[in-house]
C-alpha cells in the first residue's frame, strides 16, 4: 500500500491550493477516502471525506465552503481543492481511507504528508 500526498506549499491568506494524493495497492474503488491534517501540537483531525463513488462527501465545519474533495477512481487519485486559506488551516495533510482515525491507517500505512502553510 502507497500513500503519496502532494501539492502543499506556502500561501497567503485568502490563497488556493489543489492536494493530490497518489494511491496504489489497495482496491481504491471499493474504499470511501478521507483526508485529514495535524497541526503542530494538536492531533490528526479529519478533513473531509467521499463515499466510494463520490456520491456523498463530508466536511469539518471548519472548511466547509471553502475546500472541495473529488476522487478519480480511474486513476486511484483523491484531490482536495483549498480555497480562501486561513492561517488556522496550516497542518500537514494526510490522505487515507474513511474512519482511519478509529480504524487506523489501509493496511496500517499513513503516507508522509504534504505541508500547508498559511501565512502572511
């Protein structure tokens, strides 16, 4: 199992940003997809989520309005689209299965992220 999270950077305020993660060795059309962050000092928080064919997603109130998950089960990717950044939304930013958090990571495994930042 390969988790790769891409697409981080540093914004400013009120900034975009597309992540992308790159997924292999599970059957990724059979898993409903979620990305989480971690802030410094804080625990890994869920972000939003995507039922196996897109036909629900889920966002924290937090980024609601403002963030959009997609997935291409063709290509085994899950994107994040950013938008009107806040410096609240700097973390490092993990994909994975749906309920990681409880379950744990798909097959144990958590890719190494990919950093925001949010800053003026």
């Amino acid at each position: 199992v390969q988790l790769v999270e891409s697409g981080g950077g540093l914004v400013q305020p009120g900034g975009s940003l597309t992540l992308s993660c790159a997924t292999s060795g599970f059957p990724f059309s059979e898993s409903a997809m979620s990305w989480y962050r971690q802030a410094p000092g804080k625990g890994r928080e869920l972000v939003a989520e995507i039922t196996r064919w897109s036909s629900r997603t889920n966002y924290d109130d937090a980024v609601k309005g403002r963030f959009t998950i997609s997935r291409d089960n063709g290509a085994k990717t899950v994107t994040l689209q950013m938008n009107n950044l806040k410096p609240e939304d700097t973390a490092v930013y993990y994909c994975n299965r749906a309920f990681a958090l409880t379950l744990g990571g798909i097959a144990g495994v958590w890719g190494q992220g990919t950093q925001v930042t949010v800053s003026a």
